[in-house]
C-alpha cells in the first residue's frame, strides 16, 4: 500500500506537468484548430529562460519558494514572448492558407527552435540551479514524500485554477470562447480577434514555460533537445482527453502520469516512452474525439 501511495504521488506530480504544456496544444486547437508542434520546444525555451535567470540574479545563493516563484514569472514571461512571435512571424500570415501549409510551418518552426537552442545554448546537457531546497523528506508514517513533488504539483495545479479563472470569469476569456466558436461572429460583435490569438498563444506558452522550471527543479538536468519528447506526450494527453477541451487536457496528462508511473514500477520501465504512443494509436482508433471531445461537422 506504501508503494502504491508512493507511485500515486510520482504520477500526480508528473501528470501535472504534462497538463500544463498539454493546455497550450488545446488552447491554440480550441481557438485555430492548429497543432502548434512548435510548443515543446517552448517548454525547453521556459527551462533555460529559469535557469539563465536564475544565475544571473543568483537565485541560487539564497534557495527559497519566492527564488523559485520569480524564476518562474521569468520564464512564464520570456515564454509569452516567444509565443507572441511565433504567432505573428510564423502562424498569422498563413491563416488562410491551407491546412497542410500551417502543419509543415509548425514542424518548421520546432525544428527551427531545437537547432537554434543547441546553436545559442550549447548541445551539451546544462544543470539546473537549486533555486529551492528542502532538508529531508516528509513523513507520513511509513509514506516518505519528497518535498519538491508536493511542490510542483501545488504550483501547476494553482496555474491551471488561474487558467480556468481567466477562460471562464474574465472579459479575455468569454472573447477567447467566442473566438472559438466562430471567428467571423466574434468578429461581427466587435471581439478583435487577431489580439485573442495572440494572447491564447502567449497564455499557452506562459504554462509551458513554467513547466520548464518545474522540470528543471525535479530534473536539473536540461538541454535544447528536451522538449520533443514531453511535448509529442503532452500532445497525446491532449488528444486523449479530448483536444480542444481544457479539462479534457487536464484529465488526460494525469492519466498519462499515473499510467507510466504504474508501469514504471510494476512492469516493464523499457515500454514507458512506447506508453503515451499506444494510447494515441488506441484512441484514434476506438474514439478519435478524446474522452471529453465533440465531433464536428465540417462542410465541404
């Protein structure tokens, strides 16, 4: 019982890091209908934003939560930037473009990103300052639990209850799902909607960036190439839980979380990467919505 409680944490606490960059593939997919494969890649961007930050205002000489909290703004912001550009640069000129021009684009930008980190920062693995430290472990009788877990999960699970506050209590948020709904109605009724993009864009990159940070505290190992494998996962918890649905992306990572950690422990850990792929291919076959997706009829 002590295991299963010890692997039930494991697989929160990385579940809710695949929910927070899972939210930036839903988001641009609930607003564009667009796979933006580019947003792996600003996850890792997120990861060395927080560490560079971290150096430069060394952070690490005084590790504390409000250290880790302002190397996560930071890179949130470095993030919405970089999710602003690509959007404008990259994604807003073919907007009227046929579907497959935009899908080759968003593998171009990813591309462009990846070899650009590993020009800019070096190929070689870089270590992530310990911005926040806690001695020992923390004891539930005979439950040990590591404290920089408890952590993250609180943390991503606060950024995702303050998604959901924007998406549906503030002004933002209605113009986000009107947007959605129908571009040339929100349009009609006055929403800008070229700004809406932008800012779903910038929000969905804001999560993954902290979740670079977050990943770097529990992982402190980072290098430009670590966000295709986690973001190709993040993407699959979104489809599984139904792209384009918020909560549906949310359920889904923690189910993703919770199954390679289940699988890590009680089965074959060599199959844990192959996990997030034969979900994929099962859901596409057997529900291609997701759990919680609608079809959607298209005219042609």
């Amino acid at each position: 019982m002590i295991e299963f409680a010890q692997h039930l944490i494991n697989g929160f606490s990385l579940g809710s890091i695949y929910a927070l960059i899972a939210l930036g593939y839903t988001m641009v997919f609930g607003i564009l209908q667009l796979i933006n494969f580019a947003h792996g890649d600003v996850y890792m961007l997120g990861a060395f934003a927080g560490m560079y930050a971290s150096r430069w205002l060394k952070l690490d000489q005084e590790p504390s939560l409000s250290a880790l909290l302002a190397a996560i703004g930071i890179a949130m912001l470095v993030c919405a930037i970089a999710g602003f550009l690509i959007e404008r640069l990259a994604y807003r000129p073919l907007r009227r473009a046929p579907r497959i021009n935009v899908l080759i684009t968003a593998v171009g930008v990813s591309l462009f990103l990846e070899f650009s980190g590993q020009l800019v920062f070096g190929s070689d693995p870089k270590f992530f300052p310990q911005i926040f430290r806690v001695s020992g472990e923390w004891s539930l009788g005979e439950l040990k639990v590591n404290p920089i877990q408890v952590i993250v999960f609180v943390i991503a699970l606060s950024l995702m209850a303050i998604l959901q506050y924007i998406i549906f209590r503030t002004r933002l948020g209605r113009a986000m799902r009107a947007v959605s709904f129908s571009h040339e109605l929100a349009s009609l009724m006055g929403i800008p909607t070229d700004r809406v993009i932008s800012y779903t864009f910038m929000l969905g990159s804001a999560l993954a960036g902290a979740a670079g940070v977050l990943v770097g505290l529990t992982y402190p190992k980072i290098e430009p190439l670590m966000g295709v494998l986690p973001g190709l996962k993040a993407f699959v918890a979104a489809v599984f839980g139904g792209i384009g649905n918020v909560a549906g992306a949310v359920v889904g990572a923690m189910t993703l979380g919770l199954a390679e950690e289940f699988l890590v422990g009680y089965w074959a850990p060599t199959y844990r990467d192959a996990l997030a792929f034969s979900i994929l291919i099962l859901i596409l076959l057997f529900r291609p919505t997701g759990i919680f997706g609608k079809g959607r009829s298209e005219k042609v």
